[in-house]
C-alpha cells in the first residue's frame, strides 16, 4: 500500500481550471446577501441579567419539583412523629 503524498492532499499551487482552492479556501464565488455582525470583546455582556434569570429560573424549578419532593417528606415527618409518640422503634 502507497501512502499519499502531501502534493496530492489538495493543498499548494493554484492551476488553471482547477476548482478548489487551498486548504480553507474553496475557490467558489463569495456568496451575496451574507451578512456578519461582530461585537468587540470589551463590549460583550456575558453576564447580563444572570442574576435576574437565575432567581426567576430558581423559582420555576422549585415550584414544578415542590410537589414531588413534599408530600413524601410530609409524611415521613408525620409517620416518625407518630413513631415518637407511641415510643415505636
């Protein structure tokens, strides 16, 4: 078995009628209607109302969990209470 050479890996001189281009760069005409947007790094907000959602989004949770999570503990509560009392253990 040959091992392939670098040359032909698709890299290196550009000839003509060849399609592709160089590593990362496909020949293929700039596309139209493309726009992007950048946003310096001393501007950027990562943290921008992290706060604010963190409370909000604490609250959803508990309250879809509460009723999963306290009826069991209610009765456990109930039954070691009723356990004290009558002296059961």
């Amino acid at each position: 078995m040959r091992n392939t050479l670098p040359r032909f890996s698709g890299g290196g001189e550009d000839r003509p009628g060849k399609y592709l281009g160089g590593w990362g760069n496909l020949g293929s005409q700039p596309q139209k209607g493309v726009v992007s947007y950048g946003l310096s790094q001393n501007r950027q907000r990562p943290f921008a109302g992290a706060g604010h959602a963190a409370i909000f989004n604490t609250w959803r949770r508990f309250c879809g969990q509460v009723l999963f999570i306290a009826p069991p503990l209610l009765i456990a509560y109930a039954v070691m209470d009723w356990a004290v009392d009558r002296r059961v253990t």
